[in-house]
C-alpha cells in the first residue's frame, strides 16, 4: 500500500527470518491415552492412514503394547465371530503375559466364566431389553417428583 521500493529489498529483509523458520521442528507430540486406546479398540479397517502408522510405531516401541493389541484384537474377533469355545485358550495366553490390567480383565471373567462364554457364543441379545429399560428410566427422571405412578405407567405404555 504505497510502498514504492523494489522486491528485492524486501526479499533481502525477509532472507534472516526465513533461514531461522527451517531450523528443524519440534518432533509431534505422542499420543494421548485416550488416542492410543481408541486406536487399540477400533477396528483396524477404520482406522486413517496416520493413525496406523503411529499405531505401528507405538506397538514397535513397546512389546507390552503390541501384545496388548494382538489380545485385544483376538478377543473382538470372539465377539464378532461368536467364537466363544476359544474364550479359555485366550484367558491362558493372557495369563502367560505380563499385562495386570487384562489379568484383571480374565479374573473378572473367570468369576463368571459361563455367562461370558455364552454372550460369545450365542446370538441372543438383551440389547433390546436394556433399550426399553433405558427408555422408562428417561421417563422416570422428566417427571421426578411430579406425578405418580398411575401417570408414568401410562406414559410408559404410550410413549413410542
């Protein structure tokens, strides 16, 4: 806006700032747990080709990690697959490895061993169940204190 000079003068006061903006940048900041952990859960086909490569380089870093995903990847597979008769070998290659989080994650379903084995096995699902479950107990909260039960009962029957 009025500057009457040549390019080249201003080529020349720029050069000092340019040279100090490629000295070399800071390296990424790592992962976040909660980055890390949805990488580790989701399927590996949805995943950006970005967030692969650093699940790799992560999971090459650290062997606990990589083994971490091989069991959690082996059990989503159980899930989908309805795989459930491998449930037992997947707890004992789980105990072989030193990971204490998914140890407690065993013990848990050792507790009730047939109950996990047959929500990998069977294709019955309380999913439906819970949504209508979910559903009354949001009626329930709107009207808190407000109406009695002869009212929710008909909110519930009516309600879609």
């Amino acid at each position: 806006m009025g500057y009457r000079g040549k390019a080249t003068m201003v080529r020349q006061l720029v050069r000092p700032w340019r040279s100090q903006a490629t000295i070399a940048l800071p390296p990424p900041s790592p992962p976040t747990v909660r980055q890390a952990a949805g990488w580790f859960l989701r399927h590996p086909d949805t995943l950006e080709v970005d967030e692969h490569q650093h699940l790799q380089i992560l999971t090459a870093a650290c062997p606990a990690l990589a083994a971490l995903r091989e069991h959690v990847r082996a059990f989503a597979r159980m899930m989908v697959r309805l795989t459930g008769d491998g449930l037992e070998q997947w707890m004992k290659r789980v105990q072989a490895d030193d990971l204490p989080e998914l140890h407690s994650f065993v013990a848990g379903l050792r507790r009730d061993f047939d109950a996990a084995k047959a929500g990998l096995t069977l294709p019955h699902s309380s999913g439906k169940v819970e949504g209508h479950v979910n559903r009354v107990k949001m009626l329930k909260r709107q009207m808190y204190g407000r109406a009695n039960p002869d009212l929710l009962r008909k909110r519930v029957l009516l309600a879609d």
